[in-house]
C-alpha cells in the first residue's frame, strides 16, 4: 500500500474490509503484494534461458499493490463492486478490471 501514515494505512485496511463484507462469496481470492523493490523480474532471451534481475520492469510506469479474483455475472457487475475499493477515492491509484482467460 506504499507510504502513508499509520490513519491513512488504518483507513485503506478498514476499506478493504468492507469491499470484502459487501462482495461476500463473490471474492474467490485477494493478497496485499509487497513493494516492487521486492519483486524479481524475469527477462526472456534467444537462448530460451529468462535472465531474473531484482525489482519491476524498468518501463513499469504502475505498479499492481494488490488484487482480488471475484465472481461477477458480467462486467457491469464487475464495475459495480469495484467501485466500492477505498482505492477509488484517491488520485494516485486506480483499479483494473479483467476477466481471466478459462481454458475450454
């Protein structure tokens, strides 16, 4: 959740809570990530063999603090429960919605 006073993580936290309250059994899964200084990224090569280096793609302008996998009808229920994430209520970061690709 990057920097922020120990209020302003309380509130987030507390925000969380309530997005997971609403959605109920639509949450499938859902994990905080720790900050992209803790990542390692994997680079593809011509020798098929990926080089790991520490921390994001250096082109990453964004990075993913989080996500959560929940069950929606169809997109405009989708949209609907994200607009209940406190994430939404400050101009720094913002919410991605994407189906996943189910095999068959």
């Amino acid at each position: 959740m990057g920097s922020g006073s120990a209020q302003e993580r309380a509130e987030v936290e507390a925000g969380h809570a309530a997005f997971n309250a609403a959605a109920g059994a639509a949450v499938i899964s859902g994990h905080e990530l720790l900050p992209t200084a803790t990542a390692t990224s994997l680079r593809g090569s011509v020798s098929g063999r990926p080089t790991p280096t520490d921390g994001p793609f250096r082109e990453s302008k964004e990075a993913l603090g989080g996500y959560y996998v929940v069950e929606a009808p169809d997109l405009d229920a989708a949209v609907k429960l994200a607009e209940r994430l406190p994430d939404l209520r400050v101009a720094h970061s913002g919410v991605e919605i994407r189906p996943i690709n189910e095999p068959g």
